[in-house]
C-alpha cells in the first residue's frame, strides 16, 4: 500500500512540475504570428499582439473567417500549444 501511495505523489509531482515548465516556456516562445491552441477548445489561433508584463495576448481564429475578423485578449496560460499556421484560408 505504501507503494502504491508513493507513486500517485511521484505522479502527481510530475504533473504539478510539468505544468510550471509550460507555463514558463510558452512565453519565452510565443511570438507575433505564431498559431496556438487553447484551453477549451479544439480551434487554431493566431497571436497578433503580446504583452509579456502582463501575461496576455491578443489572439484571433486561424484561418480567420472573411467576414468576421474579431480578436480577443487572453491570459498566456489558457494557451495548450503552439502550433503551425496553415495556408489555407476560409473562403
């Protein structure tokens, strides 16, 4: 028994660890025009503004909607991944 709770504190650790490391490197690597996925949804978005200090960007769907080109602030940490921009367009 002593084992078994031994490795779900290990795991949990590692999970606590590994989400701290994301959180740090995503901003060092986040840049104007970078494509990422966020929390909560299974949609690409494009980074069109940052600010470091605050921990916020600015982002807007990818490929964006030709009618529709709205953009939303949002805090660094909702981004899960960053990710490559297609080239396809909406049409």
């Amino acid at each position: 028994m002593c084992l078994i709770s031994t490795a779900i504190m290990n795991y949990s650790k590692l999970i606590e660890n590994k989400k701290e490391i994301n959180s740090r490197i995503i901003p060092e690597n986040l840049y104007k025009g970078s494509c990422v996925k966020i929390k909560n949804s299974k949609k690409t978005f494009q980074v069109i503004g940052i600010n470091i200090q605050k921990k916020i960007c600015w982002i807007r769907e990818w490929p964006f909607p030709s009618i529709d080109k709205k953009t939303f602030a949002l805090e660094i940490s909702q981004i899960t991944l960053q990710t490559y921009c297609s080239e396809e367009f909406t049409k």
